[in-house]
C-alpha cells in the first residue's frame, strides 16, 4: 500500500515543478500551504512501511480517497489564488462587493469545514456515523459551527482557523479511534485529568491505523482545501475596528458556545444519555462531542432525594444499631474480636492488575478450567465474585471503591475521584488501620504519579509509597515488574519489624495490551467466532492470569511459615477489555471486529439498558480472603459468597474481628440485603441482579445506602 501515498507525493511535486516553470518560483505562503498534504501523504507512507496501516481492499480504497484529498489540497495551495479571483469576477458581474462577496464565501467555507470536522471526528472510529439520529448530529454539527466560528474570527478571518479548527476534529477522533482500540471504551472527561498515566502505559500499545482514520485525514487535507481560498477582510484604514469587531464577534460566539454546553436542558431535550458501561456505543450513536459534553455536565455528585445530615446519620445508627444486634452479637464475631486484639494480624491486600477467571464466560466450551490455585483453595475465610464497575482500564475506580468503601453507584458514572476530589476527609482503610498503630505501606511499581497515586496515598493516610523507584532491577514479566517481585517486597516489610502491617499491592504485570508476543510459548486457545488475533490475545492473557495464580501460590505458601499472623485480601481490579468479545463470541449475540468494534447485529448496537445482563459477566472479577492462622469464629471453609470491592474492606474487617467504622457496620447491615453494587447496579439476596434504570423498583437499603454514602464522602467534599 506505500505505493498510493508515495504516488500522490510525487504528484504534487509535479505540479510544483510544472508551476515554477510556467509562473515561476512558488511564494512562501504556497509553500506553506503545501506542507499539510506533503505532510500527511508522509506519515501514512511510514505507517504503510511499519505494517501500521492494515486492512483489505476497503483501507486501499480509503488511501486512494486520500490521495485524492491530498492532490485537492495541493492544488488549492497553488492555484487557489486564480480560483478565489475568479469567484471574485464571478461576484462583481452579479453587482457584489467585495466585502459580500467576502462574507459569503466565508460563510460556505464556514459550514463546509463544519460538515468536515464533524466527520474528522466520527470517521475514525465511528461505523454507524451515517446512522446517527438527526438531532444527535444537527446537536454536534452546531457545537462545531460554533466553536470554528469563533475560532475563525478570533483569527480576524483568516483560512488558517478553519484548518487549525478541523485538525483538532481530527485529533480528537484520533485519540478516541486509539482508546477504543485498545480499551474498546470512550473517552470521558475525567480522562483528560489523568494524561500523564495514560502516556506512562502507552508505550506497550501497537499503535495501527486503518481506512476510518486515513477518511478523516482526508477531511482534514479538504477542509485546508477550503480554507486556503477564504480571503480575509482588508480594509484600508480600519485596522483597528475590524479587528475589535472580530474580537467582540468571537467573544459571543464563546459566550453562546459555553451556554450550549453547560446547560444540561438543551441535551435532554434531545434525549441524549449514557450507560457508561457501553459508552463506546452511546458515543457512536449520539457523537463524540455531544456525549462528552453530556458526560462533563454530569460530574458533580448528586445529592441524594431529601438528603440532610441529621436524618442521614440517624438513618446510618439504625443501621448501625441492626449489626450490633445481630452479626455484631454473634459469638463467632466476639470470639474473633477478642483475638485480633491479642494478635493484630498485619494485612496484606493485593490488588492485581486485570485478575479475573474468564472461565465464568463459558470457559468449558473454549476448553479453559480458570486459574487452577484460586481456583483449588478451599480453606479461605471467603472468596468469590467480585462485582466491578469498570472494564479493561479505570483501575483506579476499584482501587478507590476498595480502600474507601465509597461505591462508584453514588459518585457517579464515568469520575475518577483519584484525579477529582481532595480524600483526605474520605473513609480509608488505610487511616483505620494507622489509627489501630499498624505501619502502613501503599506499593505500585509504576509511576507514582499514576492516577494521583503519590498524593491520593497521603491524603488516604499511608505513611509511605513505593514505586517503580523501589523496585530498580526487579525482574520483569509482560507489562511490568512481576507479582512475584511485589510479594517479595511483602515479605521484606512483613520481616523488618514487629509492628503489625498493613500492605496495599497494586500488581503490573499484566496490564494490556495483549499483542505484545512477549512470553515465548505460550497455551493457545481458540474461542469459535473470535478472530485469530482476538484467540492469540486470549492465550497472551491467560498466560499472565496463570503466571499471576502461580505467584499466588507461592506467596502464600510462603506466608503459611512465617511466624507471625498475616490476612491476605486477593482481588482483581477489572477484567481485560478483549472480554467484552470472548464473552460475544460465546453468546453468539454480537460480531466484533479485531479492535473489539461492535459491526453491528445481535444486541451490542442497542439500547445499553436491554444489555445490561450480559454486561455484568464482563464486569466481574475475582477475589479471596485468606489467613496464615486460625482465625477465631470462623471455619475457613472456603465459603463462596458474593462481594463488591466498595463492600470488600468492611468485610475483611468483619472477618478478622478488626474494629468497625460506623459506616462498615451499616454497610455489613445492608449488604445482607444488596450482597454486591456497582455502577451496573446490584445483586439483591436471592441472586437477582437489577439495573438502577428503574428507579421505582430500587429497593430502600439501596436509597438508604446513597444517603449514608453522601454522609460519610460527599458531604465532607464540599
């Protein structure tokens, strides 16, 4: 394919040389104008060199349209000038001013940029971009308008704002064509406040394109094409009050740009929504920015119906009061009291990257038993499913769920309160036990500004944090330094005193991507249905999960000689983002592509709510709760029994007979209720699994929950 592109290259080459000898040499602004498509042409020649251009005969075709955009703009920037004087000539016959003539070529340049832009967008990742709803693309359409317009009069008029304007399109749709790639997820706001950890993990991403993104290109090199014709207004003698003019102009226009997008009526309105567990499908219906705008407006917490302290901490001591005559009363919980005060157990929690047992999707027929250790232990204190609320990234969410017990069902979709909120008045884990005199240690070997992680952990109340700094040398496996290089800076700090710890491990080696051909032999696995590509993923990914389970096993065995008590709290944050097409494939419901885009079919396309069932099975991980000791009161038994990570802390807790908070007491009350809540929804007691879009069918331990919630976290934020 590096032939089309290099042919267009030498094409406008051409017509340069044939222009220098007919008219002589090109002007410096010629020459500029020119770099675009010189420039574009260029990088996806590099891109076809690599094998980063891939596809079949459509992405040929789409190179041959860009080619043909590249030759329009390469024109436009040579003979633009005899173009615009004979539209000029054109006007002045009709009896038009110059300054009309102006305007109105402006105008059309204005709307056919807008009509570009949005397409610069949607094209590179967006198959269903000429189905979207009317007022869905008329909604983003009159943003874009806007926004260029405003743009172009800031710029006192000048083509080069609507080039500069349709190229940020481009770079938007880009960026979103290589998060859905790789997490097959949107972008949402809060992304934009964590820039800094996306770029320290984006280094293990194969970063190829395909036809969406070389049409988007090509909207970019036709919208310069347009641009390089306008004309801006030059007046002899009103310098100063055109350029006012233009200022004052552009200042409206931002003026009418931010009312649009900060008031949330005009997109209800239009019905437009979002279930962020398919927010890729929500923005392919309803556009990019039209959604992201939606998502921004719905950042701030909302207060629960009739919320006001008093009335939520007397509701939070009735149910306080429920535990303690109850679970709180039993004689397996004193007993189990009585002896964490003898003993102190240290802690150690892991949180391992991407951990999940992906034979829950129908492992039998695909031939894959699940993590084989995990999957044997039959003397943990509990262990089970793990209901999560984000899928092939967000890591942090479950992080903060987990070490708060704030459930994400009452921050809000798409937040990521690490990068949004000061938590230094947040319920912590962490706080609870540095308040009992544990020594407690926070460990990522990545990047500690990752997710905020080096000032979340202070304000969380770790007394210290070790990062990829600690862990210079440290073998290395897939994505990062080994779970078991993790375990062993355990067990360094579980050695070097007598003092009781408490150990947060956030795991690395497994993060995605999965293509990285990085393990050497490997088992395959082949899932019906599933691209070869997809299959090789799978058995990329597996391969980390075993590796992580063999870890495990060591670990704990190693634990079970120490002298000393140690609980360990095993959970995986999420699972990877290639099980959303594992779990199509097995269900038959929906046909991916191999960057995990839905091609329509099945109910993957649809409304999100109808969806939601499926949906839970790809947001659920795995966890187990495990100690070195005989753990009074408890039969250790490996009983089976479904968790949240929000819930996990206050359970553990339970278990070991650590001191309550009053809001782990009125969350173990109410989780006999909801055993597990998400931002999908909840499990209630009978195993049924319900949605939050009904509003009129949410039983009260969830309301009463949120009030408590508001109580204990977002009260204390403002």
């Amino acid at each position: 394919m590096i032939l089309v592109p290099l042919l267009a290259m030498a094409a406008i080459f051409g017509q340069t040389v044939l222009l220098a000898r007919s008219e002589g040499r090109p002007s410096a602004r010629q020459i500029r104008r020119l770099a675009l498509p010189l420039l574009v042409l260029a990088a996806i020649a590099v891109f076809c060199a690599l094998d980063l251009y891939q596809g079949g005969i459509l992405e040929l075709l789409a190179l041959v349209v860009l080619d043909a955009a590249a030759l329009v703009s390469a024109r436009s920037a040579l003979r633009g000038d005899r173009a615009r004087s004979a539209f000029d000539a054109w006007c002045e016959r009709r009896g038009m001013t110059q300054a009309r003539a102006n305007a109105a070529f402006s105008a059309a340049a204005l709307l056919a940029c807008t009509v570009l832009g949005f397409l610069a967008i949607e094209t590179t990742y967006n198959y269903e971009v000429f189905f979207m709803a009317p007022q869905f693309a008329l909604l983003q359409a009159g943003i874009i308008l806007l926004a260029l317009s405003a743009l172009f009069f800031l710029f006192q008029r000048r083509g080069a704002a609507l080039t500069l304007g349709v190229a940020l399109c481009f770079v938007i749709g880009l960026a979103q064509y290589f998060v859905a790639s790789f997490k097959a997820a949107a972008i949402l706001p809060n992304d934009l406040f964590v820039l800094g950890t996306a770029a320290a993990v984006s280094g293990s991403y194969t970063y190829a394109i395909g036809g969406g993104v070389a049409i988007s290109l090509s909207c970019l090199l036709l919208a310069s094409a347009v641009a390089n014709l306008v004309v801006p207004t030059t007046e002899p003698g009103s310098a100063p009050r055109r350029i006012s003019m233009n200022l004052g102009a552009a200042a409206v226009l931002l003026a009418v740009l931010a009312g649009v997008v900060t008031v949330p009526s005009y997109f209800d309105d239009l019905g437009v929504e979002m279930k962020y567990w398919y927010s890729l499908d929500y923005y392919r219906k309803q556009g990019f920015l039209t959604s992201f705008i939606a998502v921004a407006q719905d950042l701030p917490i909302d207060v629960p119906e009739g919320y006001d302290d008093e009335s939520a901490k007397t509701l939070e001591d009735s149910y306080v009061e429920r535990y303690d005559d109850g679970a709180g009363a039993s004689e397996a919980r004193q007993e189990s009291e009585a002896q964490f005060g003898e003993e102190r157990p240290s802690v150690v929690c892991i949180m391992n990257e991407s951990f999940s047992d992906l034979s829950e999707l129908d492992g039998s027929s695909w031939g894959y038993d699940g993590p084989s250790f995990v999957g044997s232990l039959d003397d943990t204190l509990a262990q089970g499913s793990l209901a999560v609320s984000v899928l092939g990234g967000g890591t942090c969410n479950t992080e903060f769920e987990f070490l708060t017990g704030v459930p994400l069902a009452y921050v809000g979709d798409g937040k990521y309160p690490y990068s949004l909120y000061d938590l230094s008045a947040a319920p912590s884990l962490a706080r609870q036990f540095s308040e009992l005199g544990y020594q407690t240690t926070a460990m990522h070997p990545n990047y500690a500004t990752n997710w905020n992680r080096d000032r979340v952990y202070e304000a969380l109340g770790f007394d210290e944090f070790l990062d990829i700094d600690d862990f210079s040398g440290a073998e290395t496996y897939h994505s990062g330094v080994s779970d078991a290089e993790t375990y062993d800076k355990c067990l360094e700090l579980l050695e070097s005193g007598d003092d009781p710890q408490f150990i947060f491990d956030v795991t690395m080696q497994n993060h995605s991507g999965y293509d990285q051909n990085n393990l050497g032999d490997v088992k395959q696995y082949h899932v019906d249905g599933m691209s070869d590509y997809d299959n090789a993923r799978l058995s990329e990914y597996l391969a980390c999960v075993d590796e992580s389970d063999r870890a495990l096993e060591e670990f704990l065995s190693e634990l079970s000689q120490l002298d000393r008590p140690v609980v360990v709290v095993f959970f995986g944050d999420h699972q990877p983002a290639l099980s959303t097409i594992l779990n199509a494939a097995v269900s038959g419901e929906q046909v991916y592509d191999e960057n995990g885009n839905a091609l329509g079919g099945g109910t993957g396309g649809g409304d999100a709510a109808g969806d939601s069932d499926a949906a839970v099975e790809t947001y659920r991980s795995t966890y187990l709760v495990w100690a070195n000791y005989d753990v009074a009161g408890s039969a250790q038994d490996g009983e089976k029994r479904d968790a949240c990570p929000a819930y996990l802390g206050s359970l553990t807790a339970d278990l070991i007979g650590a001191p309550l908070t009053d809001y782990q007491k009125a969350q173990l009350a109410i989780s006999e209720e909801l055993p597990a809540l998400s931002l999908l929804g909840m499990e209630l007691a009978d195993g049924a699994w319900l949605t939050t879009d009904d509003e009129t069918a949410l039983p009260q331990a969830y309301d009463d929950l949120a009030q408590i919630t508001y109580l204990e976290f977002a009260s204390k934020l403002r």
